[in-house]
C-alpha cells in the first residue's frame, strides 16, 4: 500500500496520505505507476461523457488534454519539454545530459510545447469517442505508463543518479519487469478481445502506436542520451499518449472510407 501511494504522490496531484519513502515501498512504487494512469482515464472518459451529452466540442477537446496533465501535475510535459531543448541544441551526448538538468526554459521548448499541444487539441478535436473507442482512449493513459515504468526498469540510465534513479535502483529489476509486462498484455490482451467481439479493429492501431513510439523512444534515448532519465521518461508518456489518440483519429477515417 504504501508503495502505491508513493507512486500517486510522485506521479500525480490526487492528495493521498503521506507515507515514508524507505527502501522497500520505493522498490515496487514504479509497478504502481500504471493505477495512475488508470484514475486519470477514469477521469478522462467521466469528463468525455459528460462533454458528449452537453454536445460540447472545443471545451471537449480542451478538457481531454487538460485533465491528464492537471492530475499529473504536468509532471510528464516538464520532461518533454527539457527533452526537446536537448534535442533541438545538436550538441554533445554530455551537453544534452547538462541541458535536462537546467531548470530554465529555452525558446525550443516553448515551441514544442505550442506544437505539441496545439497537436494534441486537434487530435482530440477529431477522434469519436464512444463506445469501444472511449474505452480505448481512456485506457491509453494507463497503457502509456506501463510502458514507461518497464523502459525505466530495462534500459540503462543516462546518468546513474536522478530521480529516476530513486526509484529504479532498490527495484529488484527482474520482477519489476515481468509485473510491468504482465500488465502491457493484460491491457493488449484486453483490447484485442474488445475489438473482436465488436467485429471492428481500427481501434487496435491505439496499442500498435503505443508499441511504435516505445520502439522510437528506445532509439531515441540509447542515440541521443545514452540511455533514460526522468525527463525522457516524460517525454515518452506525452508523445506516447498523444500518438495513440493520433492512431484512433487515422483509424477511425480508415474504417469509413473503407467501408
């Protein structure tokens, strides 16, 4: 319990009970992570209905991609945002490493930021949310740390220390993997049987961009940094999420003209 709690404390805004981070809760708090993502769905598909039956359109779209970033506490669009400065200053693996560090905000950022999410707002603009679809997207915040949680448990860390490293170093690796990939074939799983019990399967594009980005994040990460940090962690979950809703949009429009 206490582990679970220390996971929604570090990972979210949702008050919770303050415990004490000793070396036994932190060692499972990361296979928590994903129950997170569960309460922000949660959350996500209350305020989609509640949008769809007011017939709201903008303010749906705006209450989609506001509401998972409030609960975070923006946590994840801080490290995408490092993230991209990195990224934009084409300098050395070490210099990169600095600039994840710096606590002030460069001009890329801010770009990317607008960019991601003007992006992220249009997407939701687009995409249906109903029926088996609104299941789909509400379980991709869950999806999304999921994979998360088992990159930083599997890849090496780009500097040895962080937060990150609080968090992955009194783990023991091994269990925490197969608990984080029991978890990635549960919801998977789950989503294959929804999609073929309902004879549709544009919805399963969501989970194949999850696997997509996971892919692009480990190359990512391994060319430009070495290896993960908490930032790149951040920036995995944002562009992670925004790509699945990116793939449901584009599956949607798919199934329809073909049909």
């Amino acid at each position: 319990m206490k582990s679970l709690l220390i996971a929604f404390a570090m990972y979210s805004k949702i008050p919770v009970p303050q415990v004490e981070w000793d070396k036994k809760s932190l060692s499972w708090a990361l296979c928590w992570f994903p129950v997170v993502g569960v309460v922000i769905g949660a959350a996500l598909a209350l305020w989609l209905r509640i949008a769809d039956m007011l017939n709201l359109t903008a303010l749906r779209a705006a209450g989609a991609v506001a509401i998972p970033m409030l609960l975070s506490g923006a946590i994840h669009l801080d490290g995408f945002c490092d993230t991209c400065d990195a990224l934009s200053s084409h300098q050395s693996r070490e210099r990169k490493l600095e600039i994840l560090k710096d606590s002030h905000t460069g001009a890329f950022a801010i770009i990317c930021c607008c960019l991601y999410l003007l992006l992220f707002y249009a997407v939701w603009r687009e995409v249906k949310a109903e029926g088996i679809d609104l299941i789909f997207l509400c379980l991709a915040p869950a999806l999304s740390r999921c994979f998360s949680g088992l990159a930083a448990v599997s890849w090496p860390n780009a500097r040895g220390s962080g937060l990150l490293a609080t968090f992955t170093q009194p783990m023991d690796a091994k269990k925490a993997r197969v608990v984080l990939i029991l978890a990635i074939l549960v919801l998977i799983g789950a989503m294959i049987a929804l999609a073929a019990d309902a004879g549709i399967y544009y919805p399963l594009a969501l989970p194949g961009a999850a696997l997509l980005t996971f892919l692009y994040y480990r190359l990512m990460a391994m060319k430009q940094f070495g290896g993960i940090t908490g930032d790149t962690a951040g920036f995995f979950v944002q562009v992670c999420e925004c790509a699945m809703v990116l793939a449901m949009v584009l599956g949607q429009r798919i199934w329809e003209v073909a049909a």
